[in-house]
C-alpha cells in the first residue's frame, strides 16, 4: 500500500485529503507543519509526501530541502495558493516532482501522486 504523508497547516484541508485518498486505498498520514513533516518523514518514510508552502514553525520550501537533502529520493508535491509561481518554482529547482493549486481537484492530486511513485 502506498503510504502518504499530507502535510498542511489547516486541517479541515488535511482531513478531507485524507479522506479522498483513504478511499482510494492509500495509507494516509498527517502533520499540521514542515517541522513535525520531517519528523514523521524520518519515522514512516511515505511514498509521497503532499505538502503546503506556507505553513507556520517550518514553511514547505524548507521543509522541502530538508527532506530531500536527508533523502535525495523523497517524492515531495507540493500545494500551493493561485500566486505563489516564484516560490513554486524554487520549489521545483529544490526538487519537487510536481505542484497542486488550490483549491485543488481530487483528480489533480490524484494524477500527481500516480506520476510522483511511478
């Protein structure tokens, strides 16, 4: 079962990720920030990590280049607000397979996490 780690600061947002993935057969896990990301991270090493920039403790770009310097193989996606271009394309420099606007599409996420693990 492919494991997923979403990590967003609003949780209404985690929980109904987490509930569209769950029904489609995905091991789900949630952090609420980029610093407890790296902590699951390190623990249950997911398959994909879905994760928002602007987060309160540690942002996503930072978490981002964090993980992937920990694990240079980490699959990372990241969610991102309409207006967020520049930072998602460092994003993508420092790594990421890919990136999801919100509000964002159950099918968008869906083919971004089947295009990441393949």
């Amino acid at each position: 079962m492919t494991k997923v780690l979403v990590v967003d600061d609003a949780e209404f947002l985690r929980v109904r990720i987490t509930k569209m993935l769950a029904g489609e057969g995905y091991e789900v896990n949630e952090a609420e920030n980029g610093a407890r990301a790296l902590e699951m991270y390190q623990q249950i090493k997911p398959d994909v990590v879905l994760m928002d920039i602007t987060m309160p403790e540690m942002d996503g770009l930072t978490a981002l280049k964090t993980i992937r310097g920990i694990d240079p193989n980490a699959r990372i996606i990241m969610l991102t607000a309409l207006g967020q271009e520049s930072v998602v394309m460092e994003a993508v420099k420092a790594g990421a397979k890919d990136f999801v606007v919100k509000p964002y599409d159950s099918d968008r996420v869906l083919q971004a996490i089947s295009k990441a693990i393949k």
